[in-house]
C-alpha cells in the first residue's frame, strides 16, 4: 500500500509549511499515472495524522487525468488506459503532458501557532 508512503511525505510537507498552526484541510492532485486509490489515501491520511497538527483534517483528492501530445498525428488527447496510446490515430509515440503529478495545491491553517504542551 503505498498510499501509506505518499500520506507521510505529504504529511511532512504539510508540517513544514503550518509552522506549528493546526492544519484544517489539504487539497491534493493525484496524476492519474500515480496509481493512487483515493480511499486508500484518505484512510492513510487518516492514521498518519493522528496525534499531529493535522489530526482531523479534511484531505481533498483531485485526480487529473492523463493526457498527452502524439508526434505522429499531433493530436492531444486523453490516456485512460494502459498501454497509453492516441486517441486519435493509436499511435504509441507520446510526449506526456499530464498525469504524474502529485501536488498539494493547497492547506488551510488556523491563524494561531498553537501552545506547546512540552515543559
């Protein structure tokens, strides 16, 4: 499951950037190539967080699908499936413009660093 993984760099990323702040929500894109299984993630999101300033936070995934430019026919199309092929002409000669992304497109944070606990 690697959905594990994917939700612990993002987890640590989404740390570094609340600078202490409680996280209340984090928007993801998820390239379609990324094999990500959303409920998987969500459920990983889940765990990882608990006991961290994210705990509870609402995790946003957008998938975005593949796309990509055909130098035979030069046509842009979409790529739902394996082997990635033209749309258009069937053609295998592909440059990739979208679907291996992983971003996190945005967090919200309260606008107080919360107090630490340690003494």
């Amino acid at each position: 499951m690697h959905e594990l993984s994917i939700a612990d760099a993002v987890l640590q990323t989404v740390e570094r950037h609340a600078a202490g702040r409680r996280v209340t929500a984090v928007e993801l894109e998820v390239g379609h190539l990324r094999q990500v299984v959303p409920s998987a993630l969500s459920f990983a999101w889940e765990l990882i967080t608990a006991g961290t300033l994210a705990e509870g936070s609402e995790l946003e995934i957008r998938e975005v699908p593949a796309a990509g430019f055909c130098r035979s026919c030069e046509a842009e199309t979409e790529l739902p499936d394996l082997p990635l092929r033209c749309g258009r002409c069937g053609g295998f000669d592909l440059e990739l413009l979208r679907g291996e992304e992983l971003l996190i497109d945005s967090l919200e944070v309260e606008e107080e660093q919360l107090v630490s606990s340690k003494a």
